[in-house]
C-alpha cells in the first residue's frame, strides 16, 4: 500500500475527478433525454458517457488497493458531477413546458399581447377564491417562460402561474413556429425528429 501523497497521484486522483464530473452529467442529459423520447440524442450521449466511465472505473480498479485515495477522488467527481449536470441543464432550458397562468384583472388584453407576441394561447373560464377568473393555458419552450411571465406581469403583477414540464405534445403544436432568434436549431432538432 502507497502510504505517500506524490505529485501522479494527484495528476490521476484530478483526472478521475474531473473525468467523473464529465460522464456523470452526461447521464443527467442522457436521462433528460430518455425522458423526453430523444432516443438517439440518448443513444450517442450514452456511448460517450460509458466510455469515460470504463476508463476511469479501469483505472481505478487497478490501482485502489495501492493507492486508496483515488476511490475517494471517483466518489467526489460522481457527487460534484450530480451538482454539475444540473446546474448546467438548469442553464441550458431544454425542452418545453406547460405554463398556466391565473388572471382575475385583464385576461383579455394579455392574451392578445401573448398571441400578438407569437405565443399560442388557450384560455378558459374559472371560478377562484375570490370570484371569477380566466386561465391561459400555453405550451412552450422553457427559455421562454421569462418573456412570457414578464409580459403576463405588465398586466397584472400579480397574477398567479403555474409551470410544468411537457411530455408529448401533438404534432401540431409546434413550438419553434414563434421564433427561430430562441430556438437553437442545429443537430439536436435532426435528432428530435421520428
């Protein structure tokens, strides 16, 4: 057993580290994905993150009765990869969302600054704790949640909102219809397409 602390070690304990933080937030996006039905983006997300895993996991498996601390370097790199994965999926906003919105004030006018602001709007009537009230009822891309609620909230600041995430929607609603300037395009709509 290495009972010192010498500069390899920490080159390889920082690599496995590292390396740890790689693979597991790719399984958050890959699971993200499976999720969402992106069967292929969870395919080609998958091959790469069990890639980086047998390396490491090699590595380790080889060297950890000599050198015990690396196990320590492979269990942090997994619980920081955890952090990681979804804080960056967090900051990515991939995916859509249904977002209601509660307005006792003036649905009339925000629906039709939502629907004249590109957004597809669905409304229906309500009774609240306080009287009557209109839902509008919205699929969209998660990126755009602020720009709908900011609109929502010069209207009435407080009105109430609910999100949710979106499994399926029909095919057609079509969510990149409003705006290509927020979408991202590219090869991740390649792989969303059946």
């Amino acid at each position: 057993m290495t009972t010192y602390f010498s500069y390899e070690i920490l080159l390889t304990g920082i690599a496995i580290f590292l390396a740890r933080i790689v693979d597991v937030s790719l399984g958050t996006f890959r699971t993200i994905s499976i999720v969402k039905g992106r069967m292929w983006t969870a395919f080609f997300i998958g091959i790469i993150e069990i890639s980086i895993w047998l390396v490491v996991m090699s590595t380790v498996i080889l060297k950890i009765k000599e050198v015990p601390v690396l196990g320590v370097f492979f269990v942090f790199g997994f619980a920081f990869g955890n952090v990681v994965g979804i804080m960056v999926e967090k900051r990515l906003l991939i995916g859509d969302i249904v977002l209601r919105v509660i307005s006792r004030k003036q649905p009339l006018l925000m629906t039709q600054a939502l629907r004249q602001a590109g957004f597809r709007v669905t409304t229906f009537q309500g009774e609240g704790r306080n009287g009557p009230v209109v839902e509008l009822y919205m699929i969209c891309r998660r990126r755009e949640r602020k720009i709908i609620i900011s609109l929502v909230h010069k209207f009435e600041p407080d009105a109430f909102y609910i999100s949710e995430q979106a499994g399926h929607a029909s095919k057609s609603y079509d969510p990149t219809v409003r705006s290509t300037m927020l979408s991202f395009g590219g090869w991740r709509n390649i792989l969303k397409k059946k």
